[in-house]
C-alpha cells in the first residue's frame, strides 16, 4: 500500500464453507479492520453478493510499515492479510539544528532537511534539491544538496549565519513542491576581531583630562560586543 493511496487492487473475499467452497447464496456482511498504528479509510463494511465482496475506495494513513488486514464476518472465521504501508507523496518538509549558534561560526548542528508524506512518514524516495536561506542575517557554507533517500543532512557544509546578535531564521525549501520550513536559531556574538572607539573628543586642552573620554568596545567581525570576561 501507498500512505493515503486507494489500494490499486482492492480486497476480494469470499465467503466458503469448511472444505473451502464457494457459498454462493451468502449475503453475509463483511468488515474489513487494520491492525493498531493505522487508519484503514474507505468503506470498511459491506454485504457480499453471490457469496463474495469486492471493497472500494480502502487504503491505509499512518506510519509507515507492516500491518495486518484482518476481514470478519459474524459467525465465521476470519482472514488475515499482511500488508506493508509504504510512504506516499511528499506534502511537507521539516528541519532540525542547532537552536543557538556563534556569529560567523559553522553551526555545532547542521541543518537536516526531510521529505515528509501527510502522515510524517519519510518520503525514501525522495532526492528533491533543499536550499537553505535566512532571516536577519546573512548565511554562508553550502546551502544548496540534493536529498539521499528523503533526508538532506548538511553535515559537514558549515552552514553558518554572519550578522548582528539576536532572533534569526533559517528557511527550508525543496524543489520541487516549493515546500518549507523554518528553524529559530539565536546568533550570539563571534570571536573579537576588532576594536571600536566611541565618545572620544575631538580636541583636546594640553595636560587637561578629555572632557569625553574614550570608551573602547571589543567588537567580532560584525559588530557585535564581545564579553571578554566570560
């Protein structure tokens, strides 16, 4: 089965008797049930006619994986089919990484971008081109992979964000489907690269104390102070 997909080939059951003959006048009803961990969707019950059912419209959402068919009819034994959930369409990504990161640094936990179906289910066979963009800052290292198997792990592309200290956003999107999804990341100040000099005068009397003196501010490469006593 495909996650959320009509089966191609519906159930047919029949209805026989203990030496497995055909009961051709049975009118019996049939209910047709999934094992836990999947939805079994379309019309699950119905009466056989001339002693056999064919189902409509039955297809499986959930995780993907092994699952049982069980069909029952009051009275009668019931059959159990094995059936494997396969993932269906990719409809949605999602991303993880690193929460905080250092300006100007690779994030300690690089992006991993997955194709998912409706349900959450990893679309395997899925290679769709992620590119990575963000909010409030500007980001470097590789930003553009290929999915392998539904997962675009930029490990080891130092993916990283330059700019001022704050909330910034990392914004996920596949091609095709123009799917996204953003990850929150808090940029924290870089190494100190520079000094900065504020408040400093201008002129100056000789052997009279500056009327402004000068404040000095160790700054990373963008700007942001950097707290050496940390």
């Amino acid at each position: 089965a495909v996650n959320g997909v009509a089966f191609t080939t519906q159930p047919t059951v029949e209805i026989q008797d203990v030496s497995g003959n055909k009961v051709a006048s049975s009118t019996a009803s049939i209910t047709a049930s999934a094992s836990a961990g999947a939805t079994l969707d379309g019309t699950s019950t119905s009466n056989a006619t001339a002693g056999s059912l064919t189902f409509s419209g039955l297809k499986l959402t959930g995780a993907s994986g092994d699952y049982t068919l069980t069909y029952s009819s009051n009275g009668l034994t019931s059959f159990v089919q094995n059936i494997t959930n396969a993932p269906g369409a990719a409809t949605q990504i999602s991303i993880t990484g690193s929460s905080t990161s250092v300006n100007d640094q690779a994030l300690g936990y690089q992006p991993v971008v997955t194709v998912k179906d409706a349900s959450g289910n990893t679309v395997t066979d899925s290679n769709a081109s992620i590119t990575l963009s963000a909010t409030g800052a500007a980001i470097g290292g590789t930003v553009t992979m290929n999915a392998v198997n539904g997962v675009a792990n930029f490990d080891g592309k130092g993916v990283k964000l330059t700019g001022l200290v704050g909330a910034k956003t990392i914004t996920a999107t596949s091609t095709p489907g123009s799917f996204t999804a953003d990850l929150a990341v808090t940029l924290t100040y870089g190494t100190a690269t520079k000094l900065s000099v504020s408040a400093s005068t201008v002129s100056a009397t000789n052997r009279v104390a500056f009327a402004a003196q000068p404040t000095v501010t160790v700054q990373d490469v963008s700007g942001n102070t950097v707290d050496l006593s940390l």
